[in-house]
C-alpha cells in the first residue's frame, strides 16, 4: 500500500496534467449526461402540468335516460375527488328565428337558421370552467347567444329570438348577451358515438340559458323525444397526478373506467384530460427523441476525448510499466498502480462532474429534484466506470511489454482494419442515405400512435440516417485523411510551403511519419464540429419555426379581432400610428357555406398580407406562397380552399365554386361564385380545419359590407407593449379582443414547443464549444506534450525557435483547418436529416436551414484561440533546458 500511495503521489507530481487532462474529460461526459437528463424530465414535468393545466372540462360524463341523477353525482364526487361538479342540459332544436324591422313594414326581415343546440348552465359554471365561455357583449347572466349565431339571426342584446322545439310549439327567449365559446370542439362533443360517425364540426347554431329555464322549455319536449334532450356532468377532478404524462394518462383512465363500471350503463365518460394527456405522451416521447439525437452524440463525443486523453500519454506508460517490470514488479501490480491512477481520475472526474451539473441546473432554471439527482448519480456511475475503461483497459494491453528498448520501438500497424477492408464506412453512409430517402418521401413520423391503439411508441428506425451518417462519415474522413497524408511528400510539401517556407519538405516528412496520430485529431475535431454545427442548426432551425408557429396562431406579432358590428378595421388608422407598429393590414372574418359545410372565409390583400405577417411557402400546395398570392391577386373572385375540400368536390383549376355568404341587407345567406385558383393548408389565425381564403375587396363588394373584423400587426419592439396600447384603442368596441405572439407562444406550449430548446441550447452548444476546445486545444497540447523529446532532439541539434516552430504550427493548422471543414461539411448534413426526420415537431415544417452566424464565429474564434493556446504552451515547453528535458525522458 505505501508503494502504491508513493506511485500516485508521483503521478501528482510528475504527470498531474495527464491526470487533470482525464478528470476533465470524465466531469465533462457526467455533466453532459446528468444535464441532458435532468433537463429532458424537467420539461416533461412541466409539459404535463400545463397540458392539465390548459384543459377547460377534465370529464364530460353523459347520463343516460332514466339514470338516478343524485347516485350519478355521488359516484363521481367519490371516484375523481372532483373541485367543480356542474350538470348541463343539452337540447336539440329545429333551428330558430328573429325578426328585425326598418322604417317601414315593407322593409321587415326575419332569419332563420337550420338546427341548433341550447344549452342549460347553473349561474355558478362560468366560474367554475372558465376556459368554455367568454363574454362580448351584454349581461353575464341570463340567456346568451352565441357569437356565430347573433351574426347568423342578426341579433344582440334585447332582440327576441324564437327557438323551434323539436315536437312542441315554438318558444321566445329574450337575449341578454353575446358569448364566443373557446372549446366548443370538446363543449358539444359526441360522447360514446363510434369513431368517424359524430358530426365533424360543433353547431353553428348555440343558444345558451339558466337552467330552471332550460327545464321549463325543455323537460315537456324530454317527455316527447326524449332522444333530443340529454344530461351531462361537468367535472373538474383533483390534479394530484404523477408527473410523466404516460402514467397520469393511465391514472386518469383508470379512473374514468372505474367510473363507468360503478355506473355500469349510467353513464359514458368523454375523458377530455386523457386527450390531452395522450397528446402530451407524444410530446414527451418527441423530447426523448430529442435527447437521443441531441444529446447523445455529444455523450459518445466526450467518451471519445476522455478516451483519446487517457491514450495519449500511451508511449510514457509504456516505459513507466517496462521499468517496473525490468524491476521485478509483477503484472498484477503494475495493474494495481493503473488501478489507483484509474480510480484517483475517477474520483476527481466524478466530483468536478456533479458539481458542474448542479451549476448547470442552476444556471438554466431547472429543479434539482428525485428525478434529476437520479440522473446525476448515475451520470457519475458512468463517468466513474468510463475512467477505469479509459486508463487500466489499454495498461492491460500494454503490459505484454518487459523492457525499455521494447516500449521505446515504435508501434507500427500490421495490415488493414477490418473495417477498411469491409468499406463498412461506404456502406453505412448509402444505408444513410436510403433511409433518408425513405423518411423524406413517405413522411416518417418519431412518434407512432397506431390507430386503435392506445400505446404509442418512438419509431426507433429513424435513427438510423443520422446515426450511420455520423459514424460513416467519421470513419470515411480516417480513410480519406490517412490517405492524403500518406499519399506524397510533394503535395503534402505545397500544403505547408506559407507555414513552413523553405522548412516545408522536412515537415512534410514530419507529418507523414505522424499522420495515425494527426488523423485521430483531425477525426476528433470534426467530430467536435459537427456535434457542434448540427446541434446549432438544429436548434435554430427549431426556434425560428417555433415563432413561426406562434406567429400562425396568432396571426401577426399583434393580432386584433372584433364582431362584424363593431369591426377593429375601423380603427386602422390609430393602429397605424401607434409607437413601435411597423405595419397594419386588415382582414375580413365571416363564415361561408360550402355545400352543407360552414367554413371560416378570410379576405385579404394578397399584394401587402406578406407585409405583416411570414407568408412560408409550406402553407400553400406547391411550395410557393408568392405565387399562390399572385394568383389570387390576378383573380378577383379567386379563392383558395383546403386540400379535403378540393377533393371533395373535385375541383381543377379555374373550376366554379358557389359558396353561401351572408349579405348585408337582409343578413340571409345568397350564393356568390367564385373560382379555384389554389389549395391553401394553413393561414394565419386560421383553424386547422378546412377554411376559405379570398380577395377582400370581391367579398366585401358581393356581401355589402367592408367591416375588417381582424387587424393584425407587425411591431418592431416588444409586441406586448404594443398590444397594451391596442387595446387603449379598441377599448370603445364591444368584444374586441387583442393577443400578442407571446401570449400565443404561451398558449400553444402545452405541448413540446414548451420546451422550446432555449435550455437545452444553452446547453448543448455550451458543451459544443467546450468540445471543440478540447478537441482542437487540449488534444493537440497533449499531442505535443508527448514529443517533447523530439523538440529537444531538434534544439540539440541547432534548430531555432522558427524552425521548430514551422513544425509546431503546421500540425496545428492543419489539425484545426481540415477537422473543421470536414466537421463542418458532416454538421450540416446530421442538421438536415434531424430536420427531415424530426418533421413531426415542426408546424409548418421549415423551408430551410437556419445558420445561427453569431454563434458559428464564436465557435471558430474558440477554436482559433484553443489552437493558439496549444501551440503557445508546446512552444513554453520547448524553451526549456535541452539536457533537463532529455534527461526527463
């Protein structure tokens, strides 16, 4: 034991930087890997608790007819420990009807509309779900009527509109307010209907009441079809749920399960916080996916610098374990001192790596919970393992050695690898490429959700593009690099002529004889620039859509919607002039009839829409937005549909399409025809279901009315700024409404774009640059280090300081300039295919490539600098004594 504490405390002493060298690349593996880690189940706590969060109704429990309605309540106050509990009375009626009247009799009008639904609330449910209803006009209490339909009917407060029972004799209702309803999607859903046969759209037409009321008119048509007339349950359940969102799902359906087998034939539970819990398990399963494609290759990469640290110091090993065992020291004890080395690296690594990872966290915001300690903990185990791996493995193979002169030969290559021999790097870049090809010509998705199926899984296969082309790419550029550095003196003589000048056929000699040791530096910073590149593409590429994104659903950077009564287009002009708008345009809102199909229309200016708003080429069918505007902006009464529409009426090009549009002068709906120019996908403010898009000058001539119901805005300061300002503005129109694009980015981050890649960036490119550095810095410094003899050999012999300089730079130029540009070459392509392949986490997917430039250069300055340190530290150690360095070694 006193040997072997006398043996570290001369590697202390005597080698502490091979040792530092391999304990930083040990704290960096374990930093990287418990960071990632700890970041990835922090964002899928977070996701889960906002997509829970977001939910307006957690459970719409339908009761069926004859059900005892106090047992139907006290089954759910027991199973889900509800907070909220509100039944709704829903009722089917004929359509309804309101009169309106002008100056003369000959001028009055009445409006009628097809079937509808009226629902009945307890004055106490808009508190309790706040997410369903929000008030534009009128009283908060009383009967309401749905924004769609008052334009429908043409009503507002006061106006009297008759609802036609189904079975009975008409009914009047006075209107006491206007409402819009959020989520009407999941408010009048099909509970317990068959997939693909519930109506695909809620009603058009809503009218909305107090509940004694609601019985009044509706408990004598129950009692004649009581098929019309149904009762549900409004529940919010207690949010004490686990945090991924794959166990909370299951928690959560169990429980609506155990619901329905307690009320067996009662009730039918519609689980709206398992849809949405079931989208947040792909979100969760697309984070994962991304630390896979993200976060380890960097883990794999300081592995390798770790491992390539260790294997440095190689030839001094050799010698240290030749004297030993000249000295009578045995193998087993000179894998003991290996050992001591090995666990001493271990330890340090360990240490530096835990306390790294907590600064990381700290630094980024994350929670150092259960679940991140974890990670770090077995981040560490990891590092600790890796250490014993890097250090005593390549002892073990070294200790077939029993002399100096032995460890002092050079080591030279007996044959080919078999890999070289396979082309395994050839292969595996044409499997890259195929199945790269397949993932962009057939749409893979990462996340599958099979249809039926209530599991989803990550679709593992497409991790095979990006990884063979990393590992192919590594080992065509070993091919390619050994190659050219063995391939003539002469070429390699012109590479390095404005390094070396009249040194230059010496040196080229030099970096032939080093050309293993050159290309493994050269491999190892290419590899270090491509996580680098890739990872900052990527995640550019991700930000710059994530906005796009936001930018989709809200329109513009400030968006500002109204009713067709009191339009926000009035007010353009003060819009305009407000500080820090940098353009305004409007756009018209109404709804048209295609066939049976009511439809959202948008009228715009397609020659100045662009101005406000990002116009992506993904939006239109054929890839070009320009030109899809420049059609309808040929086309007066041109209109852009959706893809299912057109199919669904066949349409081609310059092909007729009558639509229903409601008129200004009698507020009925009249045929207008338009035609076909183009298919549009998405749209700014749209849905995400089919909608029309037309020129707002043909709309507002046909239907009498130019009333802009939207204004959107492009700011060029802080949106929410402006948008506090709009509403100043707007404050005298009833039911305007403004959102701003961080108040969209807010609301569509239940999901994974919660995540928005902003920590993990800080993240992944911190580790990045540090890899680089060390790739580029600390490899060649130890590269250097290690023929420190040879330095002295050459001052021995009378070289100056330029001359042994032109050898020191020469290596280094050439190790940093033809890494980066293979890295490089290598980042952009893993960026494009984690682009392609990772299509389901964009909406819309992006048109190309973002290229963080800012970041780029720094990460060359970093390069350039670590590169400059190297050399500076190889030139210190070459000044030293000759005779004291000879005599070292």
């Amino acid at each position: 034991m006193f040997f072997l504490t006398r043996w570290l405390k001369g590697v202390l002493t005597h080698r502490s930087e091979r040792l530092l060298e391999t304990m930083a690349g040990v704290a960096i593996t374990i930093a990287l890997l418990a960071s990632l880690g700890a970041f990835v189940t922090s964002s899928i706590q977070i996701m889960t608790r906002r997509a829970v969060s977001d939910v307006p109704v957690d459970w719409q429990v339908l009761t069926a007819s004859g059900a005892d309605q106090a047992a139907v309540q006290s089954a759910i106050r027991k199973t889900a420990s509800c907070t909220a509990l509100e039944p709704v009375g829903y009722a089917d009626t004929a359509g309804f009807e309101a009169g309106s009247s002008g100056s003369g009799s000959s001028n009055a009008t009445v409006q009628t509309t097809g079937p509808g639904k009226v629902l009945g609330i307890r004055t106490s449910y808009a508190a309790a779900f706040p997410g369903e209803i929000r008030w534009l006009t009128g009283a908060r209490q009383g009967v309401w009527v749905a924004q769609q339909t008052a334009a429908n009917l043409h009503v507002r407060e006061g106006s009297t509109v008759t609802i036609r029972r189904v079975g009975l004799p008409p009914a009047q209702v006075r209107v006491d307010g206007v409402i819009d309803l959020p989520a009407a999607d999941s408010l009048f859903q099909a509970i317990g209907i068959p997939r693909g046969t519930a109506p695909q759209a809620p009603p058009d037409n809503v009218l909305l009441m107090p509940d004694a009321q609601w019985h009044a008119l509706f408990d004598p048509q129950f009692a004649v079809r009581p098929d019309t007339v149904k009762t549900q349950y409004h529940v919010r359940i207690n949010r004490r749920l686990p945090t991924d969102p794959d166990d909370a799902y299951t928690e959560v359906t169990h429980m609506a399960h155990h619901l329905e087998s307690q009320l067996a034939g009662s009730v039918t539970v519609g689980d709206n916080l398992a849809a949405r819990l079931a989208a947040a398990r792909s979100d969760a399963l697309y984070a994962k996916a991304l630390f896979l494609f993200l976060g380890l290759p960097g883990a794999i990469l300081a592995m390798m610098l770790t491992t390539a640290v260790a294997a440095s110091g190689g030839q001094h090993r050799l010698r240290e374990q030749a004297l030993l065992r000249t000295r009578g020291a045995s193998i087993l004890q000179v894998l003991h001192i290996e050992t001591i080395e090995a666990a001493a690296a271990g330890i340090g690594g360990v240490l530096l790596g835990v306390i790294a990872a907590v600064l990381i966290a700290a630094f980024t915001g994350m929670a150092i919970d259960r679940t991140a300690w974890s990670w770090i903990i077995g981040a560490a185990v990891a590092g600790f393992i890796l250490a014993q791996a890097a250090i005593v493995t390549p002892a073990w193979k070294q200790a077939r050695y029993h002399t100096v002169a032995a460890a002092n030969a050079p080591m030279r290559r007996t044959g080919a690898f078999l890999w070289r021999k396979l082309w395994l790097d050839v292969i595996l870049l044409v499997l890259s490429g195929i199945e790269f090809w397949r993932t962009a010509s057939t749409g893979y998705h990462v996340v599958l959700a099979p249809e039926g199926t209530p599991q989803i899984s990550v679709h593992y296969e497409v991790f095979i593009a990006p990884l063979f082309l990393w590992i192919g790419g590594a080992l065509l550029s070993v091919r390619l690099w050994e190659r050219f550095l063995s391939g003539g003196r002469r070429t390699l003589s012109r590479w390095v002529r404005p390094i070396a000048g009249n040194l230059s056929d010496p040196v080229a000699a030099s970096l032939i004889r080093q050309r293993f040791m050159l290309t493994r530096g050269i491999v190892l910073v290419a590899l270090a620039v491509s996580f680098a590149v890739s990872t900052a593409v990527f995640n550019t590429t991700y930000n710059v859509q994530s906005r796009v994104d936001a930018e989709l659903t809200n329109g513009a950077d400030v968006q500002i919607s109204g009713l067709t009564t009191a339009p926000p287009g009035d007010k353009l002009a003060e819009l305009k002039a407000l500080p820090g708008v940098v353009a305004a345009q409007p756009m018209i809102h109404r709804f048209a009839y295609v066939g049976h199909d009511l439809q959202d229309i948008y009228g715009v200016d397609p020659r100045y829409i662009g101005e406000v708003t990002h116009m992506s080429n993904a939006f239109f069918e054929g890839g070009d937005a320009r030109a899809a505007l420049s059609s309808l902006e040929q086309h007066p009464d041109g209109v852009l549909v959706a893809e299912e529409t057109r199919n669904d009426f066949q349409l081609q090009p310059g092909d007729t399409l009558n639509l229903r549009v409601q008129f200004a002068a009698d507020h009925q709906y009249h045929v207008v025809p338009f035609h076909f120019v183009g298919v549009v996908r998405e749209f700014p403010t749209a849905p995400k279901d089919s909608f029309l898009v037309v020129n707002a000058a043909y709309l507002a001539q046909k239907t009498g009315s130019d009333a802009k119901e939207i204004v959107l805005m492009r700011t060029g300061g802080d949106p929410t700024r402006v948008a506090k300002l709009a509403r100043t503005v707007v404050a005298s129109l009833p039911g305007a409404q403004v959102l701003d694009i961080t108040a969209a980015q807010r609301t569509i981050s239940s999901g994974l774009t919660f995540i928005n890649l902003h920590g993990l960036t800080r993240i992944e490119l911190l580790f990045a640059v540090v890899f680089v550095m060390a790739a580029t810095g600390l490899i060649l410094a130890i590269g250097l280090s290690e023929r420190r003899r040879n330095f002295a050999i050459l001052e021995a012999l009378g070289a100056a300081s330029r001359q042994k300089d032109a050898f020191i730079w020469s290596e280094a130029l050439l190790m940093l300039l033809a890494g980066g540009a293979t890295g490089a070459l290598l980042g952009i392509g893993i960026a494009e295919i984690l682009v392609k392949v990772l299509t389901g986490v964009f909406d819309p997917p992006p048109e190309h490539l973002y290229i963080p430039w800012g970041y780029m250069i720094l990460l060359a300055l970093a390069a350039a600098v670590s590169t400059a340190a190297a050399v500076y530290g190889a030139k210190l150690i070459s000044r030293r004594p000759v005779v004291e360095e000879l005599r070292n070694l």
